[in-house]
C-alpha cells in the first residue's frame, strides 16, 4: 500500500492495530525500472523490469522485462549474499533504481524460489540440472567426512556445555560466598549488647 501523508499512515496504522499480522512501512523510492540478479551455481544473469505502474511486480500492468549486462558491483551483491544461511547456491537479489538520485536499493534476496526469465528458461534450466549433479556427486563423497564432522561438533558443544555450567557454578559460589557473609555479620550484630 503507498500512503502519501501522516493522516493517511494514521488511519492505515488503526486499521494495522486491529489486525494479529506483523506489519513493516519503509520509504517510498521513486523508481524509474527494478531488476534482479539472478545466480544459478557459477552462472550470473541480471534483468531489468520497466513498468507504468509504481508495482512494478503486478502482473496485469504493461511491464517489459530484458536481459542486461551483468556490472561488477552487482556480482559483488550476489556473491555476499550466496554466503547467506550456510551458503546458496542458487537466488536472485532484487532492487530498484532510483530516479532521484541514481543509486539502486537493494529490496529482498530469493532463495531457490527466484522463477525463471522465459527467453533463457531452458538454458537456465540446463544450469540447474548441472548444478544438481555436481552437489549430488559431491555428497557421496561428503557423507564419510560428515560422521567425522558430526563427531568434531558433539565434542564442541559438549565442551560448550561444561563451559556454561562451570560459569553457573562459579555463579552459584559466588552468592554462596555473599550469603553467608551476610548471615555471619547478622550473628555478628545480634551478638552486640544492646544498650537501652
């Protein structure tokens, strides 16, 4: 929804209030065309999307879609963000390009749901079968070092484990230490003589 005036967020937050969903609002950025990055294994695609509807994303509005060249600085983006959640293989980085100041804003990154162009969809295609094998032919060779792993990390955090519970400990030392100072001075003033 794009809200032009605090009034409006007023009466659009009211309407939130009633609602149990999570909402966000962030800036509007007055947009001239949106792409993605698109990064199948070690093959890079970027696309460029020109729309006349400020929902660049919704279909029934005339949207024209191309192939771009990918620049340096985009790869870059995908490639820090393949290292996201263990590592990915395959996702797609979209953004919007700014017509006020020409920088472009990274919206969201896609997992494995990225869709695919439709004029390279059997290429791309190709590159995932091919991405599926050599994961699938490297997993074989994995799973006798992964027993290893899976031992090297139960060791880890059992150390972890002990670590945290000698700290519990020290802890619980600590306040028994405190206690019985402060019971030993409570014996201590109860044994003065009371003067009258």
């Amino acid at each position: 929804m794009r809200i032009f005036s605090d009034p409006d967020f007023q009466d659009f937050r009211s309407v939130c209030g009633l609602m149990n969903d999570y909402v966000t609002a962030e800036s509007f950025i007055d947009w001239d065309w949106d792409g993605r990055v698109q990064k199948i294994g070690r093959h890079y695609r970027a696309f460029k999307r020109t729309s006349n509807h400020w929902k660049g994303n919704v279909g029934g509005f005339q949207a024209k879609l191309e192939e771009i060249p990918i620049t340096q600085e985009m790869k870059r983006w995908v490639d820090e963000c393949s290292l996201a959640f263990g590592g990915l293989d395959i996702l797609g980085l979209d953004f919007v390009h700014s017509k006020e100041d020409g920088k472009f804003y990274i919206l969201e990154l896609n997992d494995t749901a990225i869709g695919l162009f439709h004029d390279v969809e059997e290429e791309d295609l190709q590159h995932l079968r091919e991405l599926v094998v050599v994961r699938m032919s490297a997993s074989e060779t994995v799973v006798e070092s992964n027993e290893e792993q899976c031992v090297e990390s139960e060791l880890k955090n059992a150390y972890d484990e002990i670590a945290a519970l000698r700290l519990q400990l020290q802890e619980a030392e600590s306040k028994v230490e405190a206690l019985e100072k402060s019971l030993a001075e409570s014996k201590a003033e109860e044994m003065k003589p009371k003067r009258w």
